[in-house]
C-alpha cells in the first residue's frame, strides 16, 4: 500500500503544472468526463479565443494594415500579432485532439503505478523534472513578460514603439486599432483591463502546449531509457521469454505513443517553425538598426524585447532539442539491440529480438508538418536562412 501511494504521489507530481495549466485553459483530458463538465471546458475555450480574438488579434491585425509602410512600427506590432495568432493555434489544436491525448495521460499514470525498481523510478524522476524545470521557466519567463507588457505602462515605462501614427495620446500594452474612441474614458480603462486579462490567457496559451509537449516527450524518453536497460540485462532475468516478449510489446506501444505526440503536435511545430523564421529576421534587423545607428530606445523596451526575443528563441530551440534527445533514445534502444548477442539465441527469441531492432532502426522523429525533422540540424539551417533575410533587410534600410 505505501509503494502504490508513493507511486501515485510521483505521478501527481510529475503531471501537476501541466494540469493546472490546461485545465484553467479547459483543455486536459479526463477519463469518464461528464456532459456537463464537458460543455463548461468547451465554453471556457470559445471565451478564451472570442476574447482575444475580438479585443487583441483583429484590432492588432487592423492597427498592421495601417502602419506596414513602416519597418520599425511593423516589427513592434508583429512582435505581438505572430505570438497571439500562434497561441490560438494552439489551444485550438490541443482543444480539437486533446481525446487523442488521452491514451498518452493514461499510459503515463500506468507508468509510474506499475511495479518498477529504484532504477527505473530514478530514470522516470529525472526525466519528469526535466519537464518540470521547463514548465517553471516558461511561466517564470511569461509572467516577465506579463510584468513589461501591463504593469509598466501603468506607470508611464514605455515598452512599445510609439508614433503618432499608432499612440496619439494614450497607449495601450499591444499595439491596436478600435472603431471606437479608445482614448476616451471609460472606453480606455476598459479596453486596458480586457488586453491586460488576454494576455493572461495568451502567456498561458503560449506556453503550457509547449510545456505539455516536453512532459509527453520526456516521459517517453524515459521509458526507452528503461527499455535499453532491460535489453541489456536481458540475461539477468530468470524468465527470459516472457521478458522479451514484454520488452516487445513495451518497444511497440511506445513507437505508437511517439506517432500520436507527432499527429498532435506536427501543425503547430510547422507555424512555430514559420513564426520562428519571421520574428528572427525582423529582430535582426531590429538589433542591427539599434546598433548601427546608435538609436536611443528606453532601457524599458530595450529589456523588454531581449526578454521577448530570448523566449521566441528558447521555444524553438527547446522543440529541436526535444526533438533530438526523442531520437537519441531511439538510437539507444536499436544499438542495445545490436550489441546483444541475439546469434546465440534460439531461433524463436532471436525473433522477437531482431523485432525490436527492424523496429528501432527506423528513425522516430517529432515533425513539422510532416516534412521536417525537428532536430538540432534543422535549428541550424532556420537560423542560416533567417540570417540571410536579416542581410537583405539591411540592404533595403540603406
């Protein structure tokens, strides 16, 4: 009885930030969910993406179409337009799929209540805080963010580009353009109140599906670790077939899972990948003005976009490592394999051996849109490519 409420104590932490999160935004999965709760999560997420909708991303899009002609209050307005529009893409994927995830919530709570050595736990708890470390530094990076976008305006720090064009009198934390009289009272402080709330909700939508997405990943690289362990020991178990035979059945279920991560997550590590390619060039850009015209900017905004741009920066980033670490433990697992003496075994459990290794040989990857491989290598070239329009856009200001 204290193992398995020990067990069930590691599961509840390992899962707990994620489900805060995502329940909040009416998105986490549950077994046995009832109409009613149902259709509350459900009118939680229309809320949630009328409210920005209607209150930032149009009037953001609107304030654009009237600013384009100019780089530098172009830049300052898609530093908000491009991370809204991704936030809504993705609550609403993970909105759309999030009973596919299902299977994968209860394959990890199975996980950490099923017997296990100390070994296997210890592997299952690194892994875990990874994720965990993650999540804490996404929020603590967002609510940063939270900080410069709605608190120091309040006290007149501006953090915006301003012109008369966008700020003729009052400013507001995005960039935006209403067909009311916004600058009017109470018109002001309640169009300050509404974008304060959705940024809120947008810094929670920003972050928690990226957060979720190394807490499923992470898991699963724990269990391929466990795997490789168990392939080598084979021989230390006393009932080999039917170890080999589980070790089977673990490798299978696990290339599925990864496939399910994949189907979840492939459209929105495609428009990451985009927003990604976008913003890195125009910020570029940005530093590449500020630097070589020696323009004064306020240390306020200064901050706040090397905040902004080390957070777009991080997230790619951490989806190519993600990416990268999934397929090293793939490797593992089929090089384990290799190096067993699987010769020197009967016929019938070489074959189920050698089932693990046809299996592991294929390269299982995270994707975006189910063209390119989420890697270190592709980081890499995304870089190289974004570089080259950095170059082009400093050409064209001279």
């Amino acid at each position: 009885m204290d193992g398995t409420n020990s067990a069930y104590k590691d599961y509840e932490w390992a899962i707990e930030l994620n489900r805060l999160s995502l329940t909040l935004l009416g998105i986490w999965p549950e077994n046995h969910e009832t109409k009613q709760k149902k259709l509350i999560s459900d009118i939680r997420v229309i809320i949630t993406l009328n409210l920005i909708t209607w209150i930032c991303f149009i009037p953001s899009l609107h304030s654009l179409l009237k600013i384009y002609d100019d780089i530098m209050s172009t830049i300052d307005n898609l530093q908000y337009t491009l991370p809204l529009f991704m936030a809504m893409i993705k609550l609403f994927i993970i909105w759309q799929k999030k009973y596919d995830i299902l299977p994968l919530l209860n394959m990890i709570k199975d996980d950490w209540l099923r017997p296990k050595t100390s070994e296997e736990r210890n592997v299952m708890i690194k892994q875990a805080r990874i994720a965990r470390i993650i999540t804490i530094v996404g929020y603590f990076v967002m609510l940063l963010t939270l900080i410069f976008s709605v608190v120091f305006p309040l006290f007149g720090f501006s953090i915006r580009y301003r012109t008369n064009r966008t700020d003729p009198d009052k400013s507001l934390p995005i960039q935006t353009y209403y067909i009311y009289d916004k600058d009017k009272s109470p018109f002001f402080e309640i169009t300050y109140i509404l974008q304060s709330i959705s940024l809120v909700l947008l810094a929670f939508m920003y972050s928690s599906p990226d957060s979720f997405l190394s807490l499923l990943v992470f898991h699963v690289c724990g269990q391929l670790e466990n795997l490789k362990k168990r392939v080598i020991d084979l021989d230390k178990f006393q009932d080999f077939r039917n170890v080999l035979s589980y070790n089977v059945r673990n490798h299978i279920r696990l290339i599925r899972s990864i496939n399910i991560i994949d189907n979840v997550f492939t459209i929105i590590l495609l428009g990451a990948l985009l927003y990604f390619g976008i913003l890195f060039a125009f910020y570029g850009f940005l530093f590449g003005t500020m630097f070589s015209r020696g323009t004064d900017v306020p240390v306020t905004r200064l901050t706040f976009i090397v905040i902004v741009s080390l957070n777009f920066f991080a997230h790619m980033c951490l989806y190519c490592v993600v990416g990268e670490i999934l397929l090293a433990q793939c490797e593992a697992v089929y090089e384990a394999t290799y190096e067993y003496k699987w010769y020197m075994l009967e016929p019938k459990e070489a074959k189920h051996l050698l089932m693990i290794m046809i299996r592991a040989n294929k390269p299982l990857y995270l994707t975006a849109g189910k063209l390119f491989p989420m890697t270190m290598a592709l980081f890499c070239n995304v870089l190289k490519t974004s570089g080259g329009y950095i170059s082009v856009l400093l050409a064209h200001r001279e």
